[in-house]
C-alpha cells in the first residue's frame, strides 16, 4: 500500500517563497522516480520536477529552472519542493506521484496561490 501526504502550500505575494512537503508511506525500493506535478481549475495536471530516486537525478520544466529545487530525504521517505521567487501562474495545486505517476496514488494535494 502507497499513500502520498502533500502539505507546505499557502498565499503568497510574487516573489515569495515556500517549501512543499511529500510523505510517502508503503516504500519497497528506493529505485524509483518521484515527481511533483500542478494543476489549475479547467486545466490538464502537468510535471513540475521529478528526482531519481537512486542518484538523485533532477529534472525541471524550463518555467522553474532556477526558481524550483526537488530534493528528498530517504530516512523521512519524503520529497520536497523549494519553491523561490514564485510568480502568479505558479499558483496551483501541487500533487506528488511518481514519475510516471500511478493513478491510483493521487492525493489531495496542497493549494499554492500567489498574489500579485
């Protein structure tokens, strides 16, 4: 059994900062790829960033580069997004799965806004 726990979002103004947490509980290997994904009322869920389990491997979409860090912590079997100089279009919400993501791992998320 595989849950997923996001928390970490919040309101803030552009340029501001916050850090998403991802508790994965039912872990049976580390050799697997996690990722962070977003989505907004009306609109597809898209990848964010995702990690390579194994060594750490990152990848980002071009819009975060820069702004967005993943990172994990194997003894917490939690993932994380560093969040910087956020900018309204960030505002979301933020889910993590894996990468690909199964569909049966899908939790509530965790709202980002961003004012402007």
């Amino acid at each position: 059994e595989v849950q997923m726990v996001e928390s970490g979002g919040g309101m803030v103004q552009a340029g501001g900062s916050l850090r998403l947490s991802c508790a994965v509980s039912g872990l049976t290997i580390w050799y697997l790829t996690w990722a962070w994904y977003r989505q907004s009322p009306g609109k597809e869920r898209t990848l964010v960033a995702r990690l390579r389990w194994m060594d750490n491997d990152a990848f980002y979409i071009d819009s975060v580069k820069g702004r967005f860090t993943i990172t994990k912590d194997n003894a917490k079997n939690t993932i994380y997004l560093q969040m910087n100089s956020l900018k309204p279009e960030d505002t979301a919400t933020y889910f993590c799965n894996e990468g690909p993501p199964d569909d049966d791992y899908w939790g509530q998320g965790t709202q980002v806004t961003v004012s402007s």
